[in-house]
C-alpha cells in the first residue's frame, strides 16, 4: 500500500480545517462562535505553512551531534516558516483575548451575542 | 436558503482558491536560496545552534519587534477596555481547594523555573522566548487560581515589561553602534558554538522577550480575572 | 512510516473536533473542542519537524486560549440566564 507522505495528509488537514473555519464565521449567528471557528482557522493556518517548510528525511533546524555544522543546509528543514509561525501563534492568542473583550463589552452594552438581535445598525 | 446556497458557495470558492494553490505543490528536495542561506551561514554567523532561533531574532528580529509591539498593544487596550474600579460588596468568594493550594505551592517554583530554563537555552535546545514567556504565563494562572486572596501587583508586571521593553530596543540599537545593523548579535564574543554563554546578545535578547512576552500575558490573565470580582 | 497512520488518526479525530467546535450548542464544549484540535495540531508540528512550534502551541493554543476564554464565558453565563 502506498500511503502519501506526512506533509500530504498535514496539508490536505489544514485546508480542510481551514475551511471548517471560515463555513463557522459566515454561517453561525453567536459571537463567541465565531470567535472559537476565528481560532481553528488559525490553527488550519499555522498547519499549513508549517507543512510547506516540512522536507522528507531532514530533521528539525538544530545543529547538535545529529547535524554537522558544515553541511546543515542538506539535513535541516526549512527554518523561515516556522520562525514566521512562532510570531503568528503569538499575536493569534492576543488577536482572540481582543476579540473576546469586545464581545464582553458588547454584551455588557446589549445584553445578547446573537448577531440577529442587534438592530440600532439595521435600517 | 438562499443565504445558506451563498455561503456554500463562497465556501466553495474559497475551497477552489486554496486548491488551485496547492495543486502544483511537491515535496521538496533542497532548500531555496534564503533558507539555504539561513541554514549555512546562521550557525557561523550568529554562533547559535537552534536556527529558528537566530531567524526569529537576528535575521526577522525587526518582525519580533514589530510582533511584541502588537502584543503590548492588544495587551493595553484590554487593560483599557476592561478597566474597573468598583468591586462587588459582600460578595462570598469560594474557598479554593486544598488539593490545589499545596500542589500549587510545589507546582510554582518548578514552572517558573521551567519557564526562565526554556529561554535561557532558546539558542541550543527548542524552546526560546515565546515558549519561555508563555510557560511563566501558564504558573501565573495557577497563582491566580491557588491564591485567590492575595493580590497580584499590576505595577511590578509593568516594570518588568517596561524595562525588558526597553532592554530589547536598546541592545538592538548597540547592534547598530558596535556590530553591523540593528539587532545584530555580534557585539558580545560569539564564545563557544553550544555552550550556555554564546552566541553573542542572543540570550540576553531572547531572555528579554521571554519576561516581555510572560508580562504581557500574565497581564491580559490578570485583567481577565480582575473582571470577574467586579461589578457589572 | 507509522508516523502516517498516527497522522491520519489524528487528524480524523481534529476534523470531528472542528466539527464539535463550530455545531455543539454548550459553548464550553466547543471551547475544549477547539483546545483540543490545538493540542493534536501540536503532536503533528513534531512529526513535521518542528519542535519550537510545537512548544509554542501546546503552552498557547491549548492552554492560555481555553483560560482566557473560560473567564469570558464566566462572565456571560453569571449575567445571562437564558443560555
């Protein structure tokens, strides 16, 4: 049986899941479910780019007894896509706790998160 | 209906985009040009042996910078929004458990030390940082939680982000005075290649964003918390 | 190449955690759903070799992300009744 690599699957996931996202912000109605599908898309995100940097029988950009230090370049992965996704997971979580206060500020202010029962915007 | 089929079909288009990205996509077997890049002269160049670490704080240290102003951005207007200054009267607050106050009490001191381990190594082992300043995050909560009497001093939070704030921008621009450019590490000896004391600025850096980064999230917990005393 | 059926596992139970994350009507499950599909998601970051993600995502995605957000669904269940 011929089974496709890791970084295949990991991709294929990510997409998937990063369109399950994206169905859960336009399709539901409560905020703090949009906020929740907010942060499995950017997980689905993170996957795939961590996904591309991925390379069959390389190891992880660590220069230690496993990879000699003259020839990193044909043992490693790619190091940029996970440096640029280390500074993503970190602005994720203080994009989702901001996200969260206005929704508790809007709840404090109207009394619902169902995007249906807010009307002062509708005309 | 006609809502929901204008949704699958955006859903659709959206799905016909990222597979159109992708379907050309394979495996690759050598590194591009700027990886290889990173990837031969780093470990020379800036003496550290994780090359994530030397991208994320020499190569792209101007994106962490740009990345720790986001985060103390976010961090302040959460402050801001959630500010309150009158607490609930009288009201009844649940004994924490015993179970949790001396295992916190044990539980503590070994995260933080776990925390401040993780990013004095981010330039040999994984880990750096923002590991480092979300594991001190993590034995934050568990402060939080155990000790739900006493309180927490925001002043002593602002302090450490401030000075490690500034200390991160002051030995970048030392980096333009004494080495190449800005957030260059070479200005200390590089040292031994694998040692604890190498790589130049790189530690001293990296432990700067780690306490940084661990004040900023302690200080979005300790907000968050501070809400659910307060009245409405 | 046993990494692939852990992989494969793995991601069938994320995807049935998306799925529980974006349907499941108590708002705390989907919290924990999506909790979850961070955690696994982290398992993956090390079988693609890459450990500093890894870390980064097990400490954030599944720990702070849920803390922060139980404090706000606090908030809302002790004024709001009717959810």
């Amino acid at each position: 049986m011929n089974l496709p690599g890791i970084e295949y699957l990991s991709l294929g996931l990510g997409i998937v899941l990063f369109l399950a996202g994206l169905w859960g912000i336009i399709h539901q109605k409560n905020i703090i479910k949009i906020i929740i599908s907010f942060s499995v898309l950017d997980t689905s995100i993170h996957l795939i780019l961590v996904s591309i940097g991925y390379m069959r029988n390389r190891t992880a950009p660590i220069i230690d007894s496993a990879v000699s230090k003259t020839d990193a370049a044909s043992q490693v992965v790619d190091p940029l896509p996970q440096a640029l996704v280390l500074t993503a997971i970190v602005i994720g979580v203080g994009i989702t706790a901001l996200m969260l206060t206005y929704a508790l500020k809007l709840f404090n202010e109207k009394g619902t998160l169902e995007i249906d029962k807010f009307k002062s915007l509708k005309w | 209906m006609i809502r929901n089929s204008f949704l699958v079909l955006i859903t659709a288009g959206m799905a016909w985009i990222l597979l159109d990205a992708v379907s050309g996509y394979q495996s690759r077997e050598y590194l591009n040009d700027l990886s290889g890049y990173y990837a031969t002269s780093g470990p020379e160049e800036t003496g550290a042996a994780n090359l994530v670490t030397a991208v994320v704080v020499t190569y792209r240290g101007l994106d962490t910078l740009g990345e720790v102003t986001i985060l103390f951005l976010t961090a302040t207007i959460i402050g801001f929004m959630l500010r309150t200054s009158k607490r609930r009267e009288g009201s009844v607050r649940r004994a924490t458990s015993e179970v949790l106050v001396t295992a916190s009490n044990v539980l503590i001191p070994v995260i933080f030390l776990i925390g401040v381990y993780i990013f004095l190594n981010g330039h040999l082992t994984p880990g750096g940082g923002f590991q480092g300043g979300a594991v001190l995050a993590s034995a934050m909560i568990l402060w939080i939680m155990s000790q739900s009497g006493t309180k927490v001093s925001h002043s002593l939070l602002e302090i450490t982000e401030a000075i490690s704030g500034f200390g991160f921008v002051f030995l970048g621009l030392l980096g333009i005075i004494l080495a190449g450019g800005f957030l260059d590490n070479t200005f200390l000896s590089l040292g031994t290649f694998g040692k604890l004391i190498s790589a130049g600025a790189i530690p001293v850096i990296y432990s700067l964003i780690g306490l940084k980064v661990g004040a900023e999230l302690s200080n979005i917990i300790l907000v968050m918390n501070e809400t659910q005393e307060a009245e409405q | 190449m046993s990494y692939t059926f852990i992989v494969i596992i793995m991601g069938i139970i994320m995807l049935v955690m998306a799925f529980t994350a974006i349907y499941h009507k108590n708002l705390k499950v989907a919290v924990i759903a999506s909790g979850i599909i961070s955690l696994f998601a982290s398992v993956i970051y090390i079988f693609l070799a890459a450990p500093d993600v890894a870390i980064t995502e097990a400490a954030i995605g599944s720990a702070l992300t849920v803390v922060i957000f139980f404090y706000v669904l606090n908030k809302i269940r002790l004024t709001d009744d009717t959810k």
